[in-house]
C-alpha cells in the first residue's frame, strides 16, 4: 500500500493505496481508522484499487477543531478522488461511511459507479441517540479519552452478544482501535455525525447507482428497522439483514462481508 496525504476542505487526509483495477474508496465508523477494512483490502487489491481512507480527525489525518457538513464530507470525497487522478469508484462505507457514501452517490452520480452502505442510517438522531452520546463524549472528555469504564459501553455500541462472546480477536482489534482515539479531534466528528445528522430520506431518493445496504441483526446503534428504511428510501437498493453481526459488519464477519461486495459488484 502506498500512503498519501491529500489537503481537502476538512484539513489533511491520510488514504493508503494498493492494487489494479477499477476504484474501491472505503470510508470507516466514527472512531474506526482505514485498519478496520484491512481484510477487505487484502482480499479485493489482486482485482481492484483499493483506496483506504482514515476519516477527518482520526488516526493519521489531520486534527478536526471544527464541525463539519455531510456536504463538506462530499467533497473531501471529491478531493481525494481528484488527487489520485480517479474519475469513478465504487464507494463501501460503514456507519459514517455508509452515510456520507450515500449522499455522495445522490450528489456525485458521475462519480460513483455503486455504493455498498453498511450499519448506516438516512434519518436525523433519535433524542434519546443525542443524549447518550453527548454523555459519551462528556465522559471521554473527563476520563482523556475512550478509557474504562467507557471502554466497555462503547463496545457494546460497537459488537454485539455474539461477537463480544465468540470473537476476542475483534473485540480485541476494536478496544485497541478506542484505545488510540484522539478524543479532543474525533468529537468534533462524533458531534457531526450523530446529533447534528441531516435526515436524508429526501434526497436517498435521487441516487441512480446501484446500492447494496447491509444491517446488523445485533447491531444496537442502528436497528434493522432503521437501516432498512434507509435502503427503502433509495431506488431500486438492495437491502439484506445479516445474523450474529453488529455495527462493524466488515470486522466481525469479513468473509462474509469479501463475499456479499464481490457478488454485489459487477466483474472487475
């Protein structure tokens, strides 16, 4: 993989590049760096090129002091995918991902030749949601970062029964992953994404590309009924509901996940 840098509207932005192909852009979960699609890089590099992406104030990117739109999240996007010289990519987003992958699709419908959305939502923040996660980001702030006791409930937000019971290796790879968040950056995203998401339902309804949205049966952020109203939303979608998964669907079940985008796709 080769590192790049790459100035943009919401400061400098790690993405590391691998492989021949057509374009593959992955965009992770609000406190997930690029690592967490290393088995999908693996997997798609001999066929595709695979352009990993550490989001806006996460791991090697530059430090967020501000919020952000999901418009400014499009072109960054756009940013990146001009500094590579890519026309067209297919777009796989997990939660963040998954969202701003969706109003990419519906902004940039020359840009993006399909979008896999997984553990993602077209609706506004739930109250409740907004609350919960402003006392998350309280309690980081006091503790210096995602540190016990708040390790734990942000793992359960995270992975659910089935992982946190039977797959230490990805409970293991996500606590190390919190462990390393820069609190004072990544709230700024946290604030973005979660209280001060648009409701997109509206605009799903423009995307032309084909889509493929994958929930969680286990996933507590996004329940299945949220995430299948969002895949209701955008035309012609498809929509499949996976067991024993919670929100990091790529992490808890790659071969699974490898499996689901390499048929969902058209042949590389």
């Amino acid at each position: 993989m080769i590192d790049h840098e790459v100035e943009t509207v919401l400061g400098r932005i790690h993405v590391r590049v691998g492989g021949e192909g057509p374009a593959m852009l992955f965009w992770p979960s609000l406190l997930m760096t690029s690592d967490m699609w290393a088995a999908q890089a693996a997997y798609f590099a001999d066929r595709y090129r695979v352009v990993l992406v550490d989001p806006p104030g996460h791991g090697r990117s530059q430090r967020l002091t501000s919020m952000f739109g999901f418009d400014d999240n499009v072109r960054c996007i756009t940013e990146i995918l001009d500094h590579l010289q890519i026309t067209t990519t297919h777009f796989i987003g997990n939660s963040w991902g998954g969202m701003i992958g969706a109003t990419f699709a519906a902004r940039h419908p020359d840009r993006i030749s399909s979008a896999v959305l997984m553990n993602c939502t077209g609706s506004a923040a739930r109250r409740q949601q907004k609350i919960e996660y402003a006392l998350l980001l309280r309690m980081a702030k006091v503790l210096g970062g995602i540190r016990p006791p708040l390790t734990r409930t942000t793992l359960s937000a995270f992975l659910g029964p089935t992982t946190l019971r039977t797959r230490p290796a990805v409970v293991a790879t996500v606590r190390e992953s919190l462990r390393h968040v820069d609190i004072s950056s990544a709230s700024w995203a946290v604030k973005s994404v979660v209280p001060a998401r648009p409701d997109q339902l509206a605009l799903l309804t423009t995307i032309t590309a084909p889509v493929l949205v994958i929930a969680g049966d286990e996933d507590a952020t996004f329940p299945v009924a949220e995430t299948r109203a969002m895949a209701d939303a955008i035309p012609g979608s498809t929509f499949l509901a996976l067991k024993e998964v919670a929100h990091l669907a790529a992490l808890e079940d790659p071969q699974l996940i490898n499996q689901l985008i390499d048929e969902f796709l058209p042949p590389a």
